[in-house]
C-alpha cells in the first residue's frame, strides 16, 4: 500500500469530523490524504485541523491564487489513486451527477480521470427521498463507489439510514478500490460477435453450424471486467449474458451484418461468430414437402462477409480482430486471411482438436509482421489473454 495517496473532500456535514480520524486512519494503513474542503465543510472543521493531521497543504477555495500557483485545480484532481468525498452530502452528490462545477470540490469531481468513492452522509429523509436516490443510481452507473450509509440515531436526533460508515469502514473500502483490478480500457467501445448464425430454408427449418459462442462470450466478459463498454451481438446460444454486457440476439447472418452496423463506431471489434458463409436463395412462407422435390434443388447464395465489411467501413474500429478455424496448414491460411480481409489481428485456432462446443481452444496470434502460439488453455484464459494483449495495444 505504501505510496497510494487519496484526494480526501470534506463536504458540510456534521459527520466531517469523522473523517479527521479517517485521515488518521489512512496514515497508519501507509495511504496519504491531501485535503479539499468544502466551504460548508469548514463551518464543521477546520483547514488547520486538516492539514496538521495530512501534513500537507490544505485547499479550499477555487479561487485562491497561490494554491492555483502551487497546484492547479486540474492537476489537484489527478493527483491521487482515488477521490474520496467524506462526507458526502445530498447537495454535493446532485451537482456530481449533474457535472455543476461551481467550487473546487465540484470542479474536481468533473475534471478527474480517477475512481471516486462516496461515503454519504445526510437526514435520513434526505437521503430516502427519490432525488437523492436517483442521484446515487446514476452516480453508481457512471462509475462511482459507495461506503454506507449506516442506519442509527443520528445527529438531528431522527433514527434511520444516513449516518456516515466510521471511518475504519471508509478506509477498508479505500484500501479495496485502491487494490481493485485496473481497468484499462474504460471508455473504450468494443464490439463483438459470436455463436453460429441460422439460415432458414423454409419457416420450420434452417442451416446452422456448431459453435457454441462460449470464446466469444467469453471474450466479452473479459474485455468487460477491464472497462470496456462491451455490445455482444450474438446468434442463438445456451449462454447466460457476461454481467455488464449489452447483448443483442440476431439469428442470420444479414441481421448480425445490420446489428454490427447499428453497433458503430466502436474502438474495437471482434468477429467471433462462426458466420454461415451461405444462405437458402429461398426461404419460402411454406413448408417444403418432401413429395415436391424442392429440397433435392436448393440454391444458396453468399452471405455478407461481416469482417470484411468492418475492415472496409468510414467507421472502422482502429482496432480489428477476426478469428479463423482451420484444420490445416493454420499460420498460412490465416496470414492469408489476415491480409485479405484487412483486419489488424487474427486469432487462428486450431479445430482439428475438439474446439466446437470444447470449454478450451488452441490459439496463434497473428499480425502483419508477428506470431505467437498459445498452448492449449481454457477459453476463459484464452479470453484474459486476449483482453491483456488489447489493453497493452491501447495503453
Ligand atoms: N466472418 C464474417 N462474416 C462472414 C464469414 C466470416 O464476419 N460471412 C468472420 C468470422 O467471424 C471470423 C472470420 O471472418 O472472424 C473467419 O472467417 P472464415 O469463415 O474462416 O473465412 P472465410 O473468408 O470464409 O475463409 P475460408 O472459409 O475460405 O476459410
């Protein structure tokens, strides 16, 4: 833990004095605290206070030259691992949600690349009331973390949830999301496909293939649990959606062709549908009848080639990965495919193993100018690996 450092906010609430222990409390656990506090803030302690306990320069105000001078609002905003507002009042929470930038600590909360943790700290009528709730929903879905509220007797003498965490609960959630897994790709767009596509050749009946979407899907939960906002567009599986992960269901290959479309721009893209190549010319409102002989006849007809197409488009994804089973000959065959689809990356696997439906693949990296075998492993780690590779492309 030694070196972490949290931008501490103090709001206006009678539970600020808490978090004068919560400074102290971070000092022992090796995690340093410099201080913001609001003006409502100081009305309950004191930047002398604050700054004796963080040993370090307290702020205060937006407009305070020589802080400015010494550090920059900006810069003061990126300057820890994590911001912690505690206390952190109804009023500060909806100009947070509302990106209001009117004093420092507002300003700070919009201008800042880091996670923010909140430790609320209100009435407990203020805090049940729909405002607040819906302030704190959309604070979580943006991004937020949360400590508390506990539910006790508090200040105003009311009994209910409000009370702000003690600070050692506040601190053990610190060390938590400062220990929390990176996310490198936040903010990054991804779009992926997977599972098979179905054909149909008459209303009761259809051409398909065996993959299971079980890489793909998991793929988009990788990429997911690193921060990427994920949309799977997948043919019909036995698979539960990755938390998350914004999946939507196509059966043919033109649907999932219009999906990927609706689904741009995007920074990257992964073509890991097993895309059935050709459809039935027909697909006929009626049942063909075996007497007919209209099966003995059935045309086909290419499907859109959905890689190709993404590779092609005014809004290719900067980066573009397409997947290739082959039985043989595996690094030709997908250098040859890399090159004529124009896609960025391919992951060859091989399937002369048991990869449809298998829980593990064996895989080779392949780019323009590289290569790298992958021992056979679980789709699962093969996926991590994947997403590892992609943060690494974007870092
Ligand atoms: N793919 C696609 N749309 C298609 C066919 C394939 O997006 N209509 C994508 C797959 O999702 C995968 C890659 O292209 O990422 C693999 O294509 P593959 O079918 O192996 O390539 P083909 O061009 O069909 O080559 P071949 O069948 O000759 O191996």
């Amino acid at each position: 833990m030694a070196q972490k450092r949290i931008l501490l906010i103090i709001g206006g609430g009678i539970a600020a004095y808490k978090s004068l222990f919560l400074i102290r409390e971070l000092a022992g656990r090796g995690i340093k605290s410099r201080v913001i506090i609001t003006k409502g803030g100081t009305q309950f302690v004191t930047p002398l206070s604050a700054a004796s306990l963080s040993g370090d320069t307290v702020y205060t105000d937006l407009w305070d030259l020589t802080a400015e001078a010494e550090m920059g609002h900006i810069e003061l905003s990126r300057s820890a691992d994590l911001i912690v507002v505690a206390p952190a009042t109804a009023d500060i929470m909806a100009k947070a949600t509302q990106g209001i930038a009117g004093d420092l600590a507002t300003t700070t909360l919009l201008a800042t690349d880091k996670p923010v943790l909140y430790a609320p700290a209100m009435n407990v009528r203020m805090y049940e009331h729909p405002a607040t709730q819906r302030n704190m929903a959309q604070l979580k879905s943006d991004g937020a973390l949360f400590v508390g509220p506990d539910a006790g007797e508090m200040a105003c003498g009311e009994f209910g949830e409000g009370r702000m965490a003690e600070p050692a609960a506040i601190a053990d959630a610190i060390e938590a999301a400062l220990n929390a897994a990176p996310r490198p790709l936040t903010g990054r767009r991804v779009v992926i496909t997977a599972g098979p596509t179905r054909e149909p050749i008459d209303p009761v009946r259809y051409l398909s293939n065996h993959s299971s979407g079980k890489q793909g899907y998991a793929i988009a939960e990788a990429l997911e649990e690193l921060g990427a906002h994920v949309t799977l567009i997948s043919g019909p599986t036995a698979l539960q959606t990755p938390d998350g992960v914004t999946r939507v269901d196509i059966e043919t290959a033109q649907q999932m062709m219009d999906a990927v479309e609706r689904a741009l721009p995007a920074d990257i893209f992964l073509g890991v549908a097993a895309v059935a190549d050709w459809r039935p010319a027909q697909n006929g409102k009626v049942k063909i009848k075996k007497s007919g002989g209209g099966a003995s006849d059935l045309k086909l007809v290419e499907n859109p080639d959905i890689l190709k197409s993404v590779c092609d488009h005014v809004k290719r994804p900067e980066l573009v990965i397409g997947f290739a089973a082959e039985t043989n000959d595996v690094l030709d065959h997908a250098k040859a495919k890399l090159a004529r689809k124009g896609c960025d990356w391919i992951m060859a696997n091989d399937v002369s193993g048991d990869v449809m439906g298998g829980d593990h693949n064996t895989m080779i990296w392949v780019t323009k100018d590289a290569t790298e075998m992958w021992p056979k492993m679980r789709k699962a780690d093969a996926a991590h690996r994947l997403s590892k590779k992609i943060a690494e492309y974007f870092e």
